[in-house]
C-alpha cells in the first residue's frame, strides 16, 4: 500500500498554475497625450498682429518663469478675431482645474505647458508659470474640516490614525520639503474609513484634472497642504489612491524644462504663422 508520503505532490508542474492569458491583470493606464504643434491659418498677418505681439510675450514670460518669475497677460482687452487666434494657437493641454470662491474660475493649461488660462466672469487672462496663483490658495474650505470630532459609524477602524498623521505632517509642512505620501491602496481601510477621513479633512476650494496615462484627479482638502490625489486608468477604474501633503502635487506642476520648451514651442508657431 503507498501511504500518502510517497504520493506525488499535487498542485505542481505544467497545467497546475494559471498562465498568463488567464490572470485577470487590472488594465493598465493607455493612450498618453503628447504634444501636436497646431499653426492656424491666418489669412491677414497685419490683422493677426496683436494676437501675434500677445503670443510672443506669452513666449518672454516662458523664459522667465523658468527662472522663477511667474507673469500674468490681460486677455479682457483683446479684439474678438485676436482673442480667437490666441484660443486656437493656445488649445487644450493635459490640466484642467476648477477653482471654487468670489469669482470661481476655471482654469485649462495650453498645449504650452505652463501656459494657463483662465476664465471666469470678469476674468479672463493667460498666468505663465508652474500653477495658476490662486490655485495655491486651494484650502480655504468649501465645507470644512471636521478634525477628530467627525462622527465616527461602527466600521471606522483605521481612519483615525491615519488622520493623525495627517496632521501631524500638515502642521510640520515646510515649503521645499519632500511631500509626505499615504498610500491607501496599501493600507488597510473600509469604506466608512474613507467617508469619515473625508468629513474629518473637509473639501477645499480646489479640484484639478490631469489627464496623461488615464486620468488624475486632485482634490484639495480644507486641511492646509493635504491633497486627495487618485489614479484611474483609461477604463476609468482606480488603481492609486493617496493623501500627498505637499504645497502643490507634483503631476499638476509645470515644470522648469516644460517652461523651456513652451518657450520654444510658441516661438515656433509664431515664425511658422509669419
């Protein structure tokens, strides 16, 4: 009689295991967007030459932003056919934002990176630079934050630590610091865990759209320098979850070489309308 022991192992070798094919792999973010030149037509250059001077001061302001000095360009002014060449020359780029107070704005970056512009009633300018200035403002609260006295329900469990945490970082926060990162998708945590962080950090004024790999999107909090900042692939399923205490998340920012190349890049368009 062969016992059990002299059995070969089960659960072992080829067809045991699933093969790739049947893994069901999460998709992974696809399509990225990338920078297309677009030169529009321009029929009368004399007529287009306000709208060409505005251009390339937008072009100046690249460069100096890149060295740190942020400009604003007063768009109210601008003739309609001038207004329309600078909208078409401008397009959409990757980061949309919605900026929420007296006046509530929003803001679309051009396929300029670091090229914003930004609308709303009685606004209606072009800010050059890393982020739009008010969007550093993002923690004024639209609904605020409730701290440690948020209700808690039978299923918070985890929440509350991580709340201190929170805190803690944000009070410590200093311009130039790292960002402090709380993975959610790593942690342990149950749905009222999520609902009871969100009424205990509130919801600031500010909720940025960035879209490359699938799509981000960036919620401040009214709890100074605590951001909610989610991944979702491009079926639009959450892959990455995360509170960043931070100043301004680093996928909203432009950078100093995308500064650069704006620069560039409208100078381009500008010789290849002229």
């Amino acid at each position: 009689m062969v016992t059990n022991f002299h059995m070969p192992p089960t659960g072992f070798g080829p067809g045991s295991q699933p093969s790739e094919e049947d893994v069901p792999w999460m998709p992974m973010p696809s399509g990225m967007r990338t920078y297309s030149a677009h030169t529009p037509d321009v029929d009368d250059a004399e007529a287009a030459a306000p709208a060409l001077a505005l251009l390339e001061k937008m072009a100046d302001a690249c460069d100096r932003a890149a060295e740190g000095e942020p400009s604003v360009i007063h768009l109210a002014g601008a003739a309609p056919a001038a207004r329309k060449l600078i909208a078409e020359t401008l397009g959409q780029g990757e980061v949309a934002m919605k900026i929420r107070g007296v006046p509530s704005v929003a803001v679309q970056e051009s396929v300029f990176a670091g090229v914003w512009q930004v609308l709303g009633t009685g606004v209606d300018r072009v800010e050059v630079g890393p982020v739009p200035a008010r969007a550093v403002a993002a923690f004024e609260p639209s609904r605020p934050a409730l701290g440690l006295d948020a209700p808690k329900t039978p299923g918070v469990f985890n929440a509350p630590a991580l709340l201190v945490e929170l805190l803690d970082k944000s009070r410590r926060f200093r311009r130039g610091k790292a960002p402090h990162v709380v993975n959610l998708t790593l942690l342990p945590h149950t749905e009222e865990d999520l609902v009871w962080l969100d009424a205990a950090l509130g919801e600031g004024v500010v909720t940025i759209l960035s879209r490359g790999y699938g799509n981000c999107r960036i919620t401040a909090t009214a709890t100074p320098h605590v951001w909610r900042v989610q991944f979702f692939n491009s079926m639009d399923t959450l892959i990455l979850d995360t509170f960043e205490v931070t100043e301004m998340p680093e996928v909203a920012l432009a950078a100093r070489e995308d500064l650069q190349d704006s620069a560039a890049r409208i100078r381009e368009v500008l010789e290849a309308i002229r």
